[in-house]
C-alpha cells in the first residue's frame, strides 16, 4: 500500500537549520511531484514547496531563498532543507505525492516542526 513517511522534525533554535525527509513506497515515486505543505498552529494547510517529477520548483514567498526542496528517485525519497528558521516556521510539516493525470493525492502522517528559544 502507499506510505508517505515524514521525518527529522524536532525542536529548534531560531536561525537553526533542520533537514525533513519523507520516504515514499507503494507508488511510482517519480512519476509523481511531490510537496511539502505545513499547518501551523490554528491556521490552515499551505504550500511550503513543490518539485515536479522532471525536477522544476516552485516556493512559497516566505519561504523561497531559506527553504530547498529536492528529491532522490533512487530512495524514493523527498527532502526539505530548512535553514534560518524562525519561530512562524513552527507548525506540522506534510508530505504529499501528486498526479494531476491520475487525479491521485497521497497525505504522510506529518512531523512537528518547533522554532523556539
């Protein structure tokens, strides 16, 4: 079946950096463009980053220039390196894997993300 498998969340100083990875089995993992999307605290779900299967990116406007998203097809794996986190980066942090020609969305379970002295 397909899992999405988030890590490497934790607590973090501001200015810190973290690395989440999601490992991803059960699908054609290249095939698929893959995202993280993050919910802080009472708000909504929102996009952090995306990168497609042919490799093209696209951020967030908060994010883009401390965030880097980038992917392993090899491991079947997504990463996001965070860098200069800052307290409003604290929220749950979510994998997704998409197919816009199969109308296919796959959700991992999420990992905390903490930004706080």
């Amino acid at each position: 079946q397909v899992q999405l498998v988030e890590s490497g969340g934790g607590l973090v100083q501001p200015g810190g950096s973290l690395q989440l990875s999601c490992a991803a089995s059960g699908f054609t993992f290249s095939s698929y463009a893959m995202s993280w999307y993050r919910q802080p605290p009472g708000k909504e779900r929102e996009l952090v980053a995306r990168i497609r299967s042919g490799g093209s990116t696209n951020y967030a406007d908060s994010m883009r220039g401390r965030f880097t998203i980038s992917r392993d097809n090899a491991k079947n794996t997504v990463y996001l390196q965070m860098n200069s986190l800052k307290p409003e980066d604290t929220a749950v942090y979510y994998c997704n894997a998409a197919h816009a020609a199969l109308s296919t969305s796959y959700w991992g379970q999420g990992t905390q993300v903490t930004v706080s002295s």
